[in-house]
C-alpha cells in the first residue's frame, strides 16, 4: 500500500479512550464509513491483499465484518456469508465455541454457505486477540472450504491475535496499531 493511502486510512480512525472499558481504547472506523473516498481505499485495498486469486466466497463476521466483506463481495463478484452469532441464522447451521478473555462465545454459520473446495476469504474489521477469527477458520475447514487469507482493516499487534489462527493461515492487516 502506498504511504498516501496508508495515511488516508489511518487519519479516517478514530480512537476512542476507556472505551467499552477503562484502559482499552477503541479503534472507532465510524469516520472512515463516512468519508466514501476513504471507505472505497480501504475496499480496495483489502481486494488487494488476494491479488488476483481466485476467490468463491467471502466470510465476514458478526458485525463490522458485515460491512466490508458484503462489499468486498460485490466488488469481486462472488457470494457473501454471514457468519453470525448464535442463534441468528434460520436455516440449518454449523456452530463452533471458542474461548474468550473473560467467557465463552459461539458462533455460526449456514451448513450450506460453503461447498467442499470453495475457495474463501475472511473479511474483517479487526483482529484483537483472534478468537472469533480462529473459530471462523475452523467452520470453514470443517465445511470443506479452503481458506485462501484473512484479510483484516486493522490489527491490534500487541494482542498477538494472528499467532492462534495457525501457520497455515495467510493474514493480512492495512492497519496496525
């Protein structure tokens, strides 16, 4: 990425201190959502980091992830999956628990999303401590899928989120914090 479209990016987040709690500070992408030059950069730029690989799918996660895989979706011409939160989707599922800092989350998505050999890429806005990312990696190996990368608006480095999606797992971040 060039340093123009890097500092375009990064100007376009907003922090936000103590944020859901004291000590965290929130990486707010409302500003970037809202600027269409910017948000059609950071599209780009995450269709970018596939070049040119052939791609069946799009994951995004529950929510933001919704945000920028739908369009990353579109703009590439192939199919957008949802992958939700438990209890949200209304056909047949596949669900996968995983740990959290504090708890225990689950995840979902429809059995039918992913056909054997779907070549499929995970879109999100963050990667923090990477656990809802692992357990998405896991739903599509289990479907059959084959997990092209991770592709990710921002990355929080110091919470070393990338270490538990696996060797094997192409990751990509425009941003790093």
């Amino acid at each position: 990425m060039n340093p123009e479209t890097l500092e375009q990016l990064n100007a376009a987040i907003r922090d936000i201190p103590d944020f859901p709690k004291e000590g965290i500070v929130f990486k707010d992408i409302t500003p970037l959502l809202l600027q269409p030059e910017v948000f059609k950069l950071a599209i780009r730029e995450l269709i970018q980091t596939v070049d040119g690989q052939k791609i069946d799918k799009i994951i995004g996660i529950d929510a933001r992830g919704f945000i920028f895989g739908a369009v990353v979706a579109h703009e590439m011409g192939v199919g957008f999956i949802p992958v939700r939160k438990i209890g949200k989707l209304p056909h047949l599922t596949e669900s996968i628990s995983y740990s959290l800092e504090y708890g225990e989350a689950e995840i979902e998505v429809h059995r039918d999303a992913i056909s054997p050999g779907d070549r499929v890429l995970i879109v999100d806005d963050l990667l923090a401590t990477g656990g809802t990312a692992a357990a998405t990696i896991q739903l599509v190996k289990r479907l059959g899928g084959h997990l092209v990368a991770a592709s990710f608006l921002i990355e929080l480095t110091f919470l070393n989120g990338r270490d538990i999606l696996g060797e094997d797992v192409t990751v990509h971040s425009l941003l790093s914090y």
